[in-house]
C-alpha cells in the first residue's frame, strides 16, 4: 500500500491531470478539490489530501482543512480532518490508521475534527491524542410536519398510504402557513427590519464582523466567509452526476446554497449578519455576528427567513439565538435539543475554551 | 530475563489490557503466532490505535525505553509490523537495539 500526499500545489495540478480521475473510487471531487485551492488560509504547501493506494486502487482518504485558531493573543495554524473513509472490505490492514497518523504528524499534532462518525470518534478516542471541547449545544426548529417523509421513513411497509400522507401534508402546510402569516404580523418583522442580501460578504459586513469576532475561535472574516459562499463543496443538482457516485461522501443536493443577509434596524443601523446555508429543506445558520441586546431580533429574523424560503427546519447553534427562539412563540411543530462536536489534539489543551466560542459552521460544518 | 523474553511479557501484558476492551469472542491470543492487522488480523482501527497505545505505554513502562510506533517509519510498514505479536517483538526489539547503540 502507497499513501500519497497532496498539498495544495498538488491538487492545483490534479485538477489539471486527466489521470488522477479515472480511479474507480474518488479520492475528492472536482467541486472539493477547487475549494480546497481556493481557501484562504492554506498555503502551497499546506498537505490537504492522504489518499492510500493498492495496487492503483484508492482504498482510503483524509482530507485535511488548514485553518487557524486564535487563543492567548496569537493564531494557531491546524488542520480539520474531513471526509475520512477506508474501503470496508480491507477494515483490518491500518489504512484509516495510517492516514490518521500521517495527519498528525505532518500537522505537527496540530489536528480538529468537526463531528465525525461513531467509528471515527472509537478511533479518535483509542489515539489519546485529541480533547473533547464542550459540545456546540443547538436546536432544530420543525416548521413542516412532513407526514409523508416521517411515516415512510418509520414504516415502510405504508407506501400505499403515501397519497394519503400526501394530502394530510398538504392540509397541514396550510395551517402553517396561516400560522406563520400571523407569526410575521404579531412580530411585525417587516416593520421593524430591513434586510441586504449578498452572495458575497461586502465591506460594510467584512467592517461589521471584526467588531463582533473577537471571541471566536476560528475568527472567520470577509475572505474566509467569500470562500465558504462561493467555493461549497456540495452542487445543486436534480440527481447524482458520474463523479458523485464514486465519491462517499455528499457532493450533490437538489437545493444547496449560501446566502449572505444583513440585518439593519429602523435608522438604518446594521445590527446583525446572518450567513444561512440551505440545503435541500434544511436551513441553518453557519456564522451570525450580532450584539448581545439584540439576539432576540437576529434570532426572529432568522426565523423569519426560514420561513419565507419555505424549509421544512432551522438549525441554531449559537447559544443566544437558540435562547431567544423560546421567546418567539415560532409558528413551529417542534423543536429538538441537538449537538455538534468537536476535538482538538492535545497540543491545544491550554486553549481557555470559555473565552472562546465556535459557531455552527466550524470545522467543515459550513460545507454540509 | 533475555531482552526477546521481556518484550513478549510486556506484549502479553498489553494483550490482557487490550482483551478488557474487547468482547470475549474477539480476545487476542497469547502466542506470538497471533495475527494483528493485515489480511489474517482481526484489529479494526480503533483495536490497532489501542494496541499501538498500549504497546508504546508498557514498553516505556515494564522496559524503561520510550518507543514510538506512530511515526512515518513505522506507519509505511505498518502491515509487516503489526502483521502478528512476534513481528511487533521483533519491531521493538530492532527500536531498542537502535536507541542502545544510539
């Protein structure tokens, strides 16, 4: 077995081969590879991709997401791993092994993993090499009850019920709309808001985001949010190209994008920034930057937002707007307590964590 | 004791441990013959992490050397290594040998 390592400069020139992407099973996609060229905070040289190779068979990968972290007045430079896989039939032979190592020691032990499958949290866990931090405490927020997703989803064997659950989907949208129309009206957002919408983080926002970021861990300005919005990993697309279903993880969704919404009070001042990620019926938000005081209106105008792009869920996890979403009596069918997780190695085990905060779409959550 | 008869002690000790974490049906044999990882192993990822900890733990330990199995060395061989516990016994016992004679 061979493990490769690719850095930037050597995915610059994958993207450019024709060989690299004949092997049965991809390494990365085209979409993932030009995002990880693109990102701001890696270098040239920066490893971004282990790939283990057999007998010119792809048998496992890493990917690897160089970013920083500030703490104690400094940045850090550290790698998140993503999009970890081994071919199951060879689960014995150490290859997840080795790309974990090989990760680590070419990050100088300078590693974060963001999530991560049950497995992979065994293997992170049997390592000793990684803490875990408080888990980023959210909430999914049900605006659609979506009987026909739910009920087959549970009970398979009730498919002939499906036009069925069809109709009752239909019938209880409707009751959520008139919910949600009175929701708007009572909470007369469109009175007291105005919003700007970006594809991309202008200026004005890059200004406003400095002044809120100091706590982050990641502080992710104007350049890192560009990137986020306009290098995803994921396409909107009406079903799996060629290369999607050679890659395990996802890189098509019938709806995926970002979207960039400045939040300005009645004078006109800018009070919030909300950079929304949607997919497929699915909203959350990866980064909001806000005052304190004003939590409760970010918080309803996310909501409201969710709401008019028609998502069946909102997912917070910044702990303010999840704890002013209880105030807002949301035109919602349920809500539910949720966590993301993340490690870091040992060699950041001095961070004072309470000083720092992460948001939702740290790590590589902004790119699911 | 022999240098080869302390370091299979040492691998039967961390094969014990290592057996705690693992269901009855999938314990380790204590026979030098025992297979690891590669073809024939039984260790998934996080069995070879533990094994890999433990070794590196007990042989600073029961040995009195630090050893490392995790570097790129050791990690480009990892199947011959880990291939059975006598080619781990003979690894380590080619590690120490090298940190004796410097």
């Amino acid at each position: 077995m061979e493990i490769k390592t690719f850095t930037v400069a050597d995915l610059q020139l994958a993207l450019l081969s024709e060989d690299f992407w004949l092997t049965k099973t991809l390494p990365i996609t085209k979409q993932r590879a030009l995002s990880f060229c693109q990102n701001p905070r890696a270098e040239k040289n920066d490893p971004v991709l282990l790939v283990a190779y057999q007998d010119a068979r792809v048998v496992g990968y890493l990917g690897i997401l160089p970013d920083k972290i500030f703490f104690n007045n400094a940045d850090h430079k550290l790698g998140w791993l993503t999009g970890w896989w081994v071919d199951p039939s060879i689960a014995t032979n150490g290859t997840g092994v080795i790309l974990l190592y090989k990760a680590l020691n070419t990050y100088r032990e300078r590693i974060g993993v963001s999530g991560g499958s049950r497995e992979a949290r065994k293997v992170l866990d049997a390592s000793q090499k990684f803490i875990a931090l408080n888990p980023l405490k959210g909430i999914d927020i049900r605006f659609r009850f979506n009987a026909t997703k739910t009920m087959l989803r549970k009970f398979s064997s009730m498919k002939i019920f499906r036009v069925g659950f069809k109709v009752a989907d239909v019938l209880l949208d409707e009751i959520v709309n008139l919910r949600s129309f009175s929701w708007e009206r009572r909470n007369s957002i469109r009175q007291r808001l105005t919003f700007e919408y970006v594809s991309t983080v202008d200026e004005e926002t890059g200004r406003f985001i400095e002044q809120h970021y100091h706590h982050d861990l990641t502080r992710k300005g104007k350049a890192d949010l560009n990137w986020i919005m306009t290098c995803p990993w994921i396409v909107s697309a009406p079903q799996k190209d060629a290369a999607s279903k050679r890659y395990y993880f996802s890189s098509v969704s019938a709806r995926y994008y970002y979207l960039g919404v400045k939040v300005y009070a009645q004078n006109n001042e800018m009070v919030g920034f909300l950079l929304l990620n949607v997919r497929d019926d699915r909203m959350s938000v990866a980064y909001a930057h806000f005052e304190g005081r004003h939590a409760p209106t970010i918080a309803a105008a996310a909501v409201y937002h969710a709401l008019a792009m028609d998502v069946s869920t909102l997912v917070l996890y910044d702990e303010r707007l999840v704890k002013s979403v209880a105030g807002l009596h949301c035109p919602c069918w349920s809500t539910q307590s949720i966590s993301r997780g993340f490690f870091l190695s040992k060699a950041f085990a001095d961070i004072p964590m309470a000083d720092c905060r992460l948001h939702g779409g740290d790590g590589d959550f902004a790119f699911y | 004791m022999a240098m080869n008869d302390k370091i299979t002690q040492m691998l039967f000790n961390v094969l014990d441990e290592l057996n705690q974490l693992r269901p009855r049906e999938e314990h380790l044999k204590k026979d030098l013959g025992t297979p690891l990882a590669g073809g024939s192993g039984r260790l998934d990822s996080a069995g070879l992490i533990n094994l890999i900890v433990l070794t590196e733990q007990k042989t600073a330990q029961e040995l009195g050397s630090p050893i490392l199995l995790t570097d790129d060395r050791t990690m480009s061989q990892i199947n011959e290594v880990f291939r059975t516990l006598g080619s781990l016994a003979d690894y380590i016992h080619l590690l120490l040998n090298e940190k004796r004679h410097g």
